[in-house]
C-alpha cells in the first residue's frame, strides 16, 4: 500500500474509518485524539481520518478517493463499519478495533514494543 509505505520506519499510523465525520463513535474518539496531541507527537503517530462520505485526509495531506478504496480494501474494511487500526513503523498491523478505544490503552499498547522502548531509552539519554 503505497500512502503507507511512505512513512514506514518514520511513523506509527493510526488509521480511524468511519462513514463520515459527523458518526458518534468517530466524534468521541476524535475528542480523545484533540487531548491527546503531545502524547501523539511523542511516539511519531500519524493520524489518518477516513471517511465514506466527505474528505478524508492525514495530518500531512488530503487523501483521494483512489486511496481511500484502496485503503479499504487492503485492510478489508466493510461499509458503514468503523474501525481503528495501528500500524507500527515497521509496517506491520498491530492492532485493530472495530469499537471504541481508549486512547490510553493504544499508547500502552505501544509503549510496551521494543522500538518504543529503544526509543525511550534513547529520549532519556538526550535530556
């Protein structure tokens, strides 16, 4: 998938699917993510929105209707469902949620792989 690969060993991506911008589900986590900004920027997580109805975009660009479908469809995403997936810098799907997630247990989730670990050890050092 060529809009990931991208950004493999630069960023983790949460990808959020939902029918549109205005489903509750998507809104409450949206909510969570506006709380969350600096523990975001922390571990190199690139938020992308996607949408059935109305823009869909990354936090770097607007995403086309190619790659959207695209998108769906390599990660067998059903219409009208919503889901949240992780996808860690190495490329590989590390985790996926079809309802509401707390924020707090993806960035646990993520603290505990190596690489964040490496990467933490590695923040502490520079301070």
């Amino acid at each position: 998938m060529n809009v990931l690969h991208e950004y493999q060993w630069k960023n983790r991506i949460l990808l959020v699917f939902a029918q549109s911008e205005g489903d509750t589900t998507f809104q409450t986590f949206k909510k969570q993510l506006l709380e969350e900004m600096e523990g975001i920027a922390d571990r190199d997580l690139l938020i992308f929105e996607i949408f059935e109805i109305g823009r869909s975009s990354s936090e770097v660009s607007l995403l086309d209707a190619g790659t959207v479908e695209n998108l769906r469809k390599y990660l067998s995403i059903k219409p009208g469902s919503f889901a949240i997936i992780l996808i860690g810098k190495d490329g590989n799907e590390k985790f996926r949620s079809t309802s509401m997630v707390k924020l707090a247990e993806l960035f646990s989730l993520i603290d505990s792989m190596p690489m964040r670990q490496r990467e933490m050890r590695e923040k502490g050092r520079k301070k």
